[in-house]
C-alpha cells in the first residue's frame, strides 16, 4: 500500500510542479480509479482568476467526467498539500473512498476549522511523501517574499 | 435594504424554479456586486453529473469572470437555501462582503457543522424570502418520493 501510494503521490507532485512553474501555490492532485489514473489536475486560482479552482475541485469535477457519475466512492485522491474546508466538503459530497495527502495545512486544512466534514466512510492518510510536498511550498513561499 | 434584499432573492428564486425544471435540487443564486447582478445560476449536479455545481460555486465562478479579480469584498450573494460547508469554503476564499440566504438547512447547512468557516468580514442575512425558497424545495422532494 505505501509503495503504491507513494507512486501515485509522485504523481500529485508533478502536477504541483506545474502550478509552481506557473507561479501557483504549487499543489497538485491526481484521482485514482481501479489503479487507473482518471484525473491529474493542479492549483490554478491565480490563472483562472478563481478562488474554487484548487487542484481537488477540478479533479473531483474531472473523475465526474472520466466515470459518467457524480460519486466516487471507488476512488482514491492524492493530493500533496492537506485540503482546505471548501475541498474537503467537495470531497465529502462525492463520498470519496480514501484521500491520501502530503503534508498537513496547519493554518488552512480541513482538520483545524472542520474535522467532521468528510463523509463517514471516507479513510484518510497523511504524511506520504510530506516533506517534498512541504519543500515545494516553502520554496513558492520563500521565492514570493524575495 | 429589505426591500432591496427581497428583489434580488426573487431573482435568485428564478433560477431556483429553473433548477426545479430541470429535475434538479432546486436552489438558485445571483451575485451582486454594486447595485447590479454579475452572475446568475443554479444547482446542476444532476446535469453536469458533478457534486461541485452546486448554485453558489457556478456563482463564485461567474463573478470573478465578470470582475476580472478573485476576491468578492464588494459582492453581495443571494441564494435560495443556506449554503452548504463546501459552498461556506468558497465564500470564505473570495471574502466575500455578505450573504443573503433564504432558508435554513438545518441538516446540510454550513452552521451546522462548520459555524466558523467564513471569512471574519462576512455579513450574513438569513430568512429572506424563505417561505418561497422552502415551498419550492418541499415540492421537489414530495415530488420525487411520489
């Protein structure tokens, strides 16, 4: 299960490289349907000029679109950076199977503000490939300030 | 400011009877931004097969389209129904400057699980108009047992 999981993070983390190249807070997700990658998407709300456009909601909005329906509770989203309430509660309408994420956001992640927020049956894991989610943060962060 | 408040719920109304026409859960929603209404939408999950079009995300979009900027401080939201935890995210995101609501949900409304989500700034106005907005909602669900 980590092997695996630490591929499909790898994935997530080539997405959040894009929205660093972008000058995006760089976090980046993918969804993963019967070992199937079915949506990879990016943080783009600078770009889309777009407060929603966080890279869980397109991906949730792209797996919708891969599977022809609107639950995903056969999937697994990988996303580096833990989600925001607006994610979470995105993710807990689609009744996710399993979020797997990088590192925690002590300021701005779900945990803080909403802990309940996810649905029931939703398995959560953390702290996968964390610290290069962290280091990509902390450089988009430290890069700004400059 | 009541009545004021009451026209631009009756527009978001319009848009809730155009979700129930469509078979979906009917909520709409308008966002006004000095005087003048810049985005207009409703609920289609159903539709777009897609748990984030709820009426006030399609709504946040639209508006940072039409402002050319992410941030709402300037938007007023009206929507037939008390925005869900997901939606509440969104709105705290934009900052935006009040929200105007019709009726409680008392069992997938924000205040239930996540009272402090917004953005402290935010300016919430409940019960306008929320006999209509509940009319339409009973009917939809009478309808859909039946």
């Amino acid at each position: 299960m980590l092997q695996e999981d630490e591929y499909y993070m790898k994935q997530a983390l080539l997405e959040a490289q894009k929205a660093f190249e972008k000058a995006e807070v760089p976090i980046g997700a993918v969804i993963v349907s019967d070992k199937r990658i079915i949506a990879r998407s990016h943080n783009l709300t600078e770009t889309l000029n777009d407060t929603t456009a966080h890279a869980e909601m397109q991906a949730i909005t792209a797996a919708s679109i891969a599977l022809g329906g609107k639950y995903l509770t056969n999937c697994v989203l990988y996303v580096t950076v833990e989600p925001c309430p607006m994610c979470a509660g995105a993710l807990a309408w689609a009744q996710i199977k399993r979020i797997v994420y990088g590192i925690k956001d002590e300021k701005r992640g779900y945990h803080k503000i909403t802990p309940f927020i996810l649905h029931p049956k939703t398995k959560v894991t953390s702290k996968i490939l964390a610290e290069e989610s962290g280091f990509l943060m902390k450089k988009f962060f430290k890069d700004k300030r400059n």
